[in-house]
C-alpha cells in the first residue's frame, strides 16, 4: 500500500541489526570515554544561517532545509561542528582542554547509494584548547582504537597530510591560488591525472615542478619512505617545522600501536577551514569510502565568536562501517545472552510462574513468560524458536515442592532447582 | 551574535546533564531487555500521509512537516506508533508475540513550555500479537520497573481505565455519542466541572445520571475501593467481562510489586484509536504532566494492511521525566568513575607517561594525559579541577625505577607502583 510506504534513503533497523548497532555505539562512547571524552548532545535542526557560516552553497544545496511555521529558515543538521562550535562558544565558564563527543544522527539530500543514506548517525570527537602533536595524536588514536576495539585492527589505513605543509609545497613549485589547488588535490583520486595536471597547469605548476608533484602525489609513504621522497621533490623541506611535526605525529601514532599510518600528499580534505594536520581512515582494500576523517581547525572557532580556539577533531560514519563490518563478516553478534522463558502450568503454575518472572527481571535477568494456551511440549518449541537459552517449568510437581525446572534449550540438559536459591540461576 | 543562536524550544545537554541523560536511556534498555523486549530503530522522516491514518488535523497542525527537495510531502517523526506499526506490517515472518522498544527523538511545533520541548527522546514500547490480562500488565509493569529502576519508586501513581469498560457505562447513561462524550471527559481535570457537565449533557447524560457520573468521575479508586464504586453507580457492571478484566489487572500489577495503581474513570487518553486498557503515570503530588502513557489499540494495524493485530503499548517522554528527577535531587549523578591524569616530566618522562596512558587505555581505564607545559604542582591543580581522581606522575625517580607515583587526588594519598605492576592499578 502506497501510504505506509517508507521514503528512500533511509532505513529501518528491525533487532537483529539493532544488536550489533547498538554493541557499536556503545564501544565508540566507552573508547571516547578511555580517552577522555565527556559526552553532548544538541538539537537536530538549527538556523541554516549557521552552516552558511563555515560551508559553501555546495553543502546548502544538500540539506533537509525548510521554513518552519513561524516563516525561519531552518536544517536538518547535515553536520556535527557547526552545533558543537556553537555550544562551545556559548560556555565562557568552561575548564580547557574541552574534549567532547557525540553521536548525533545527520541528514544529506543527497542520491542515495552504497555508504550513503539520507540519514545516518556520526560517532563525532572534538578537542579543543591545546595544541600540539600529542593533541593532534590523541584524536587520530582515538579513531584508530575505536576501529581495533570493533575488530578491525590491521584492516585499515590512516592517511595524513598537513595542511601547512601542502600550502608550502605548492608555493614553493609555482602555485597562484593555494585554496583552488588544494580543491583540484582534493580530486586526485576521483579524476584522470591528465585532468588533473592541466588543472594544476592552469595554477601556474609547470614543466619539471608539475611531473614531480604529480608523482610525488600518486602514492603514500610510511614512516619509512618519508624522507626519501621529501628528498626527491627536491624542495628543501626536510628541516621546515611543519615537516617535522608531520613527521613525528606519524612517529607518535606508530609508536602508541596503530601502524596502520601513512603520509598522503594527496589527502587534503576539500573543506576550507582545516589549518594543520588532516587526515582519514580507509579499508585497506580501498572497496568503501572514508570510515572517519577530521583534522585541525583552530581558525573556525573565530567566524563563531571573534576568537581563536585551538580545535582537532574527526567525524565517523555508521554507513561505511556497516559495510565494512558485514564484508568482514563482523556483523552478526553472536547471541550468547542468558534468557529464560518461564512456563506455567494450570492456573496455580501460572501465577506462581508470574512472581518467578518478576524476581528474575529484578534480579536484571532477561526474562519472558507464556501467555498463551500452547501445551508444554509447543511451548518449548516457541522458546527455542524464539532464541530463548532456558525454560522454566512450574508444573504441579514443581508447585508441591516449591521448586522449579530448569531446562537448557541448547544442550537439553535440566534440573531442579528450589525456590529458595533462584539467586543461584 | 545572532548567527550562532540556537532555537527557540530546543536543548543543548553539556556533559554535566548528559551523565544522568545516558543512565537514564540505559536504564530503560536495560529494563526493557530484562522484560523481553528487543531493540528497533527508524527514520526520523516520514511522509505526512502516515500519520493521517491514525490522527486527526490538530496533530498535522503541530508537526514540522515541510515539502523535500522532490516535492513530497513529509514531516519529522512526531510520534513512534506509525513507524512501528509501517514496520510490523512490511515483516510477516516475525513471530508472534513481537515485542519491541525504541528511544527515539520526535518533534512537536507547539508553543514550548515546562515538561515540552519542541524535540524530545521518548522511550516508546509495544507489544504485538497476543491479548490477555498479564499481556497488558506486562507493559504497564515495565513502565513502573524503569521508574523504580531510576529511583522514583513510590513516588508515582498508575491510573488505569478500559475504554470498553467506559464505553459501556457511557451507553447505559445515555450518552448518543460515544467518541465525542470520550472526548469530554479526557477534559475533565483541564475544566470546569460546570463546563463538563454542561457539555455532558449535550451527549444525553441527564439528571440522576449526570450526577452520579461527576461524582463517579471525580476520584480514582485503590483496589480496595473499585467494587464499593461500582456498586454505587448502580449500573450492574460488578459481573461484566470487561469490569471482571480491569480489576484483575490492577491486582496483577499490584501483585508484582507495583503498588501505586489506581482505577481512575477520567483516564480516557484522548486518541481514538484505543480498544482496551489505557493507562497514564503521574508524579503523586500532580506537579508535572504525565509521566507516561499508553494502551491498547487492537484495531490500529488493520488501518495499515487490513489485518488486525492485537497490539498494546507505552510512550515515555524524557522532558518531564527530567522535571521529576530534578525535582527530587535525583539528577545528579554521583561521580565515582576512577581516572587517570597522566603527568610526565621531561622529554623521557612525557615519552614514558605517554605509554602509559594507552596502556591503561588499552585496559578500559579512563585516562587522560598533561599536554600543556605547566609545573607539577599546578598539573595537579588542573587534574583536580578536572575531577580526575588519580594522578599518575612519571618524572626523574620513576624513570629510573621504571615505576610510577599514583595520587589519589581526593585523600592526597600517594604510593610508588613497579611498572610491570599496571594491572593492579
């Protein structure tokens, strides 16, 4: 029937997908919290104004956006940072470093596809107040932790580039307009690199400069091919201090045990409003699209308020993982939930098996009753089929000798087992 | 600045709320897995149409419905039933009974006031597929077992109804209109009793009748006193069905623990939709609005997909349960979490504490690290001001005993710890 029709792009989650939805998120807030982290929540829709503020028409083009019945022109929120800046500034009182994180639920109208729905959730981290290469490598090993604690260790790679860096490299070979090369950059995957090297032609990249960029950009370094190629572009650049603040955050995030790490010249982030590192998290088959990027943005905090506040952070979305988990056949939880199904028989075995349900429920046990006529023997079967571990019988016998029976669905085994010592189950 | 305003009727929750925000939504899942129900999630759009199944024009007029980018007419979510009924029907491989709950955010555009935000969390229950007096008292029971759970136990009341109960009273006084005298009397504490009696009348609801039925109407009774009620509005309902019904249920859930249960004949719950029991929680001293609600409403799949399916639920919205918890000094969420503020001093200092702290990450402890250059003494201040409840400090000593100093940042305690001891931190 059309009119129970769910639009496109989104997506409903019925429990067996809810089991590990929910398992995810509960990992992303305990690793935020191992690290730190305090958590904030903010409204779903805000001004658009505000997203005017940091983004381009691009962005706007995008949102769920509307006039609400008092005639303002209101959003969906497509992002996290715009309503986190907006929190932070607001708050004069607060104790700096500030390290939050959410979970906010986003919307883009956008053609859905594979690792993209119209609404998706956003495990989003921020660090504000200090700077620093530890700081920097506290919120990409936080990425990476969250990653390892959902079973992905080894199966993904960071790419890191420096926004600082970049911008000295493209002088220093001729560039005209840093903001437009970066955005060609920013394409060097999606296009043709003959596209690619007319476009950054047009910048005023020439002759051997243009060939050893370009080369220079099609591939990544580990820590130790770095130097190596920062040799090789012949730039002098081997003692600049953005350099080797680059370096030795790679050396850092190494060192702390996610060796996953590289140097990606081509990694830049299209967004204007980075200022120092950026970075993001790839399979390492490179069949999705970005599991998390982020990277620094100490200017931002100005457009919002008139003063500059140091600021790291990354956005990690739940489609990509999703689709990353399931080809990892890391997706189904493996239910080993203790549950019982209690079973009473006659009027008297009912009630009685009514007050055990409730003593087990109060003992924060999962516990479910049967309500309906089915005879004992149909009764298991609905337990088993219903993923039930245990059933508990409360027949007259039981009844008589203030006793009950309890049968693993799996293995067949059962006992008895006296009222008195329920705490024993 | 008026481009960062937030707006007008939404929250933002800092960290200091969203502690108890988080145990609070915990405790509910928690509550609703110990009684059997598992976890669902759906979109926050729908199309408009959805909700002209179940509701009349005054909700369409207070939700934020707007046209997409593709012209369609939808709304975000503001209410949970239609969503789930669309996703109990599009399955028919569940088995039955199906029980499900949700915590999802809904919005409402209607003039904010205490206890209603224009968006709130609401922790939202239902069950599918089987009828019964102790199907209904599950429901109701899980509704009480969270507010004992979060501490409000005894300081609530249940009231209960049955809609064909009242429908049957409302025939025998005269009523010429069933929907419509229901509609007056889910009025009756918002109203004048002049005003209700006089619109009472217009039903057919006359004389003797009327006044025993303003009596009857104007308190609710404890399970002691329902058959003294009943016989005193002299309608022979004492051996009816439906009566024999409610009364066993308010004695069921009395039976389980839950001893704050009144049958209250006022309780109607506006929504045509209900076809049994309807119920609502109230805070005992009638401070806040309800606190939850909810029913029966066999009836409502059948306008989905033209099948009946026996269905019985709850909403629990977050706002006035936070006015409620508030109000009793139960917002607060005691912090007795144990963390670590790790201070290195000197480059080998900082580089070891730096191992340290994703140790003891990696041991699912909450730690953070100094990454400012202050002296000792004031890193200490700041952990404190930080609510750390331990130090760990790694300077020249340490380094060479390859231990560390943990200070307990409450007592002032301090002890040396062997490195290889870390585990037992």
């Amino acid at each position: 029937m059309s009119k129970i029709e769910k639009l496109r792009g989104f997506k409903d989650y019925y429990p067996e997908d809810m089991q590990k939805r929910e398992q995810i998120f509960s990992i992303m807030r305990e690793t935020a919290r191992n690290f730190g982290f305090l958590p904030i929540d903010y409204p779903s829709i805000e001004l658009l104004e505000i997203y005017k503020i940091k983004s381009g028409d691009e962005l706007l083009k995008q949102t769920y956006n509307f006039r609400d019945k008092s005639n303002r022109e209101v959003t969906l929120i497509p992002e996290a940072t715009p309503s986190t800046m907006r929190m932070l500034v607001a708050r004069k009182d607060l104790i700096k470093p500030v390290k939050w994180y959410n979970i906010p639920k986003l919307w883009r109208y956008e053609e859905p596809q594979s690792g993209r729905n119209r609404e998706h959730y956003q495990f989003n981290v921020d660090y504000f107040g200090e700077t620093g290469v530890e700081v920097d490598v506290e919120v990409i090993a936080l990425a990476c932790e969250t990653l390892d604690r959902l079973g992905l260790k080894n199966m993904y790679t960071v790419r890191i580039n420096d926004r600082n860096l970049m911008e000295k490299i493209l002088t220093k070979i001729g560039s005209q307009n840093i903001p437009s090369s970066i955005s060609v950059i920013d394409h060097f995957r999606k296009e043709s690199v003959e596209s690619i090297k007319e476009k950054l032609a047009r910048e005023g990249i020439n002759g051997e400069n243009l060939e050893k960029f370009i080369e220079f950009l099609s591939r990544s370094y580990p820590l130790s091919d770095i130097d190596e190629a920062f040799d090789k572009i012949g730039l002098e650049l081997l003692n600049d201090r953005d350099y080797k603040e680059m370096r030795s955050e790679l050396q850092s995030i190494y060192d702390k045990g996610y060796e996953n790490v590289v140097y990606d010249p081509s990694t830049v982030r299209g967004l204007s409003y980075y200022t120092g590192i950026v970075f993001e998290g790839f399979d390492n088959e490179g069949k999705f699209r970005s599991i998390f990027g982020g990277g620094r943005y100490d200017r931002l905090s100005s457009l919002f308020e008139g003063q500059e506040t140091p600021a790291v952070g990354f956005g990690m979305g739940d489609a990509v993982l999703e689709n990353l988990l399931r080809e990892k056949g890391l997706w189904q939880v493996e239910n080993t939930e203790v549950s019982y199904f209690v079973i009473g028989m006659g009027k008297e075995g009912k009630k009685r098996a009514g007050n055990i349900l409730y003593d087990l429920r109060r003992m924060k046990k999962t516990a479910s009753m049967e309500n309906s006529d089915r005879n004992i023997s149909n009764s298991l079967k609905h337990a088993s089929s219903m993923n039930f571990s245990h059933a508990i019988i409360v027949g007259e016998k039981e009844l008589k000798e203030n006793s009950i029976t309890v049968k693993n669905l799996n293995s067949g085994e059962q006992k008895m087992l006296s009222l008195n010592n329920l705490s024993e189950l």
